[in-house]
C-alpha cells in the first residue's frame, strides 16, 4: 500500500507565494507520475499540473504562476505557488500513480490540504 502525505497549504494574501509538499511512502518500487489536483467550494476537481517521465504539463490556468518539481529520490513532489489569486482557493491533493514491489500499478491521492487566498 502506498500513502502520500501533504503538507504546507494555509493562508496567504493576494500575489503571496505557498509552497506545498508531498511525500509517498510504502510499498514502491516505481513512482510513475506526480502532481496536483485541486478543488474549490462548490466546484469540481480539476488538474493543476502532473510530471511524468521528466515532462510536466500544465493546466492553463496556472501556467507562468505555479511550477511542479520532484525530488525522485524521496518520491516527493513539490507545487510552488506564486501571485495566487483569490480564485486559487481550494483543497489542494497530492496525486501519483504508482508501481508496487507486487507489480500492481495504480493512481492514489492524498487527503488534501487547504488554500486559503484572501486579504
């Protein structure tokens, strides 16, 4: 079983910066892909960006502000967040799709953690 773990999400002022992290643990042996997904109030789940295979793709609404790194070796992957705006507001998950030591390949997401954006 694997588990990811985030950290980092909080409260930040208009055109701030907020980095978030998330670490996977447990049975690996491949880490196949990371990112992020975010949800706002009353809307539904949307990708922020993944990397995969040393690309990473974007969504629109956040190329130029947000950029997704990885640190292979601790299976962690990273989102720095600049001029966040208002609208950037959710509950923000860690996702990565994942090789067991059994072989078994699946995609898992992390319980989330909260944006704030807000004078």
């Amino acid at each position: 079983q694997v588990q990811l773990v985030e950290s980092g999400g909080g409260s930040v002022q208009p055109g701030g910066p907020l980095r978030l992290s998330c670490a996977a643990s447990g049975s690996i042996r491949r880490v196949n892909a990371m990112g992020w997904y975010r949800q706002a109030p009353g809307k539904q789940c949307e990708l922020v960006g993944i990397s995969r295979g040393g690309i990473t793709n974007y969504a629109d609404f956040v190329k130029g502000r947000f950029t997704i790194s990885r640190d292979n070796a601790l299976n962690t992957v990273y989102l720095q967040m600049n001029s966040l705006k208002p609208e950037d507001t959710a509950v923000y998950y860690c996702y990565a799709d994942v090789t067991t030591i059994a072989y078994v390949t699946y995609e898992t997401w992390g319980q989330g953690t909260q944006v704030t954006v807000s004078e």
